[in-house]
C-alpha cells in the first residue's frame, strides 16, 4: 500500500508471543492444552477440505505491509494461490519486485505449480517506489496482463475465487469494463480500503475524523464501480487496519525466524530496511494495513464483519449511506490475536494462535 507512512503515525501495540501470560498452570496453559485438545479435530477437517483459490492483486513497493501480507499469503496452506497482479504506478517494475520475493523466499512453486506474476495497469504517479533498488535485482522480463489472466482464471474457476485487493483498484476497474459478466463470477473481493468512522491515525496516536483512505482516494472511480458490481465485497478499512508493530514485535520476527520462516522473513527484512532508507521523516514502526485483509481470508474470526452500504465520492471518501447493504465491513480487528498470529505464520513457529475469553479459558483459534 502505497504514501500511508507519511498520513499514518506510528504508535506502539506491544505483542507477546503467548498473547497471555497469566502464570504457570494459568489461562496461557488452559490455551495451549484447550488448543492442542482441538489440533487433531482441526487437522482432521482440514484434511477432507480443497484449499482457497486465491488470486493477490498488490502495491508492492511503496509502502512495506504489502511485503508482510504477501509472506502471509505464501505460508498459508489453506490458499491455493492461483496468482498475482501488481497494481498502481510502475506495475513491471512490482512485478520484478515479486518475482525477487518468490525466488529467494522459495516459493515460485506453491501448491499445485508455480505462481504466475503478471503486470496491472500502469499509472501515471510521483509516488516514491521505496523499494525500487530491491526490484531491479530481479532480471528483466515482460510479465503477462494481470488483468487478463485473472478473468480467465474466473473463467476457470467460476464462483471459487478470492479476490485479495491490497492496493488502488485500476485492476478491478479494468476487469469491470473488459468483461463485467465473468469479473462477476468471483467468489468473492476481500479488500483493505476505505475509512468508515476512523481516519489516519494522528502522530501521538489520537484517532481522527474519516479521511479518504489511500487505496480508494487514488481510484474513487473504480472503488465505485466495485461497490456497484454484485459481487460479495469483505473491507477491512482503516477503522479495523490501524496495527503497529513495535519494536519487540520486529524482533520476534526478523531475530525469531526457524528454518521453516527463514526465507521469507529474510526478504521481508530487506524490503524493511529499504522502506526505511528511502522514505522520509517517518516512524521505524510500520503499520500493517494490508495483512489484516490476508488474516481475514484465512481467519475470519480475526475480524468480525457487519453489513454496509457504501458510496464512494470523487474525493475517495467511502461514506455511509441508506439502502441495501453491498458490502461486509471489518470496524473493529482483534489487534493481539492478529499479532500473534502473523509472528507465528511468518517464523514457521509451530503451534496454535489462541484467545482467552473473558472466564479465562482458552480457546483454539486457528490451530494449523
């Protein structure tokens, strides 16, 4: 996601590995048994289940959530993923930058083949590409039209496929005017974007009036033309997106990488301090908009969804309006399970993600 540092501040969610330490033989311990008791039934399901058919379409290189949520999306066993477009400005020199991603963290095969790359729409912007020097490592070749591979994979896959939108939606809108019958075959879009009651965050942490949201204020048009589709639409806005990984938080990642997270946490690392060299006067705390909506796609329990009726003005302010819902709505994340969560996906940390209710026993989320 693409000039968010310079609106989002950075201020600190502490994250705790166990997410509970209440003390040996405690509410962590009745999690951890409470999990484990549910891991063989979870497994069990999982085996007699086809994973999601996951199509990405990505910003990667501006801002540096996209490179997390993309780490994500690879070590998830349940996707499928059956490729990735990148989206806004330079998308052959994103491209590049994903084809890097995938070599080196060992995932240009996933599942059933290798991952196609493809190019979105180019656009014209002045926008920084941060992690330009990254992409250019990669060599040089033309990527495939993201658009059209993505409507023939719907083609394909009629009613099975979901849409993750990470960034500005040229792509979308594309695909809406090249063929809207068979761009409403997707299963469904699961997006970040919009700015329903809460906007960027300011620099001490106090929330803010609704803003227009990056990804919608850089294409209301085609933000429009979604809201308008009839397909089923999952937002993860602003008011539900706003997570910071602190300080402790990077280092359970970049210094608590194992074996099976060392590859892709390595690469995110290096787009990390590239983000960080090349872009001005902002925090060294990221804000991780963009995993939210991957976390959603795996875990829906991660962010509970209330429909909405949504309009999108020529500004990209996403408001609010009567009539029938066309869209589900994230307002509120579960900011500790999401970051707990993440660490142990992106380390290749066995174990269960777990949540405490308010008795203080636990319960399995997402044992894997």
């Amino acid at each position: 996601m693409s000039g968010r540092r310079i609106w989002a501040a950075a201020s600190t969610v502490s994250i705790m590995m166990g997410l509970v330490l209440a003390g040996p033989g405690g509410a962590w311990a009745q999690c951890s048994k409470d999990a484990k008791a549910g891991q063989k039934a979870a497994s069990q399901h999982d085996a007699g289940r086809h994973p999601q058919l996951v199509w990405i379409d990505t910003d990667i290189g501006d801002d540096i959530d996209d490179a997390f949520a993309l780490g994500l999306a690879l070590d998830e066993p349940d996707f499928r993923i059956l490729g990735i477009s990148t989206a806004f400005g330079d998308t052959e020199l994103r491209a590049s930058l994903v084809d890097r991603f995938l070599g080196a963290a060992g995932h240009g095969w996933h599942n059933t083949g290798p991952i196609p790359v493809t190019a979105g729409v180019h656009t014209e912007t002045d926008n920084v590409m941060t992690q330009a020097a990254y992409a250019r490592e990669s060599p040089e070749r033309t990527h495939p039209d993201g658009v059209a591979e993505l409507l023939a994979q719907i083609r394909l896959h009629p009613g099975k496929i979901t849409m993750i939108a990470i960034g500005p939606l040229f792509n979308v809108g594309a695909m809406i005017d090249r063929d809207p019958k068979t761009f409403r075959k997707l299963r469904r879009v699961v997006m970040m974007g919009g700015s329903i009651h809460r906007g960027y965050d300011g620099q001490n942490g106090e929330q803010r009036p609704p803003d227009a949201e990056w990804n919608i204020n850089r294409d209301p048009k085609d933000a429009e033309k979604l809201l308008e589709s009839g397909v089923p639409i999952y937002m993860m806005p602003l008011d539900s997106t706003q997570i910071h990984l602190d300080a402790a938080g990077r280092e359970a990642i970049f210094g608590g990488k194992t074996e099976a997270g060392s590859a892709v946490t390595a690469q995110i690392e290096e787009l990390y301090k590239e983000w960080m060299a090349n872009t001005a006067s902002h925090s060294p705390t990221p804000t991780l908009f963009d995993p939210v909506a991957v976390a959603y796609a795996i875990e829906p329990a991660m962010c509970p969804m209330q429909p909405m009726r949504l309009r999108v003005d020529e500004k990209g302010f996403t408001l609010p309006i009567e009539g029938k819902p066309n869209v589900q709505v994230c307002m509120k994340s579960d900011e500790r399970v999401f970051l707990s969560f993440l660490t142990r996906r992106l380390t290749g940390e066995a174990g269960e993600t777990c949540e405490v209710d308010s008795s203080g026993t636990g319960v399995e989320l997402g044992a894997k």
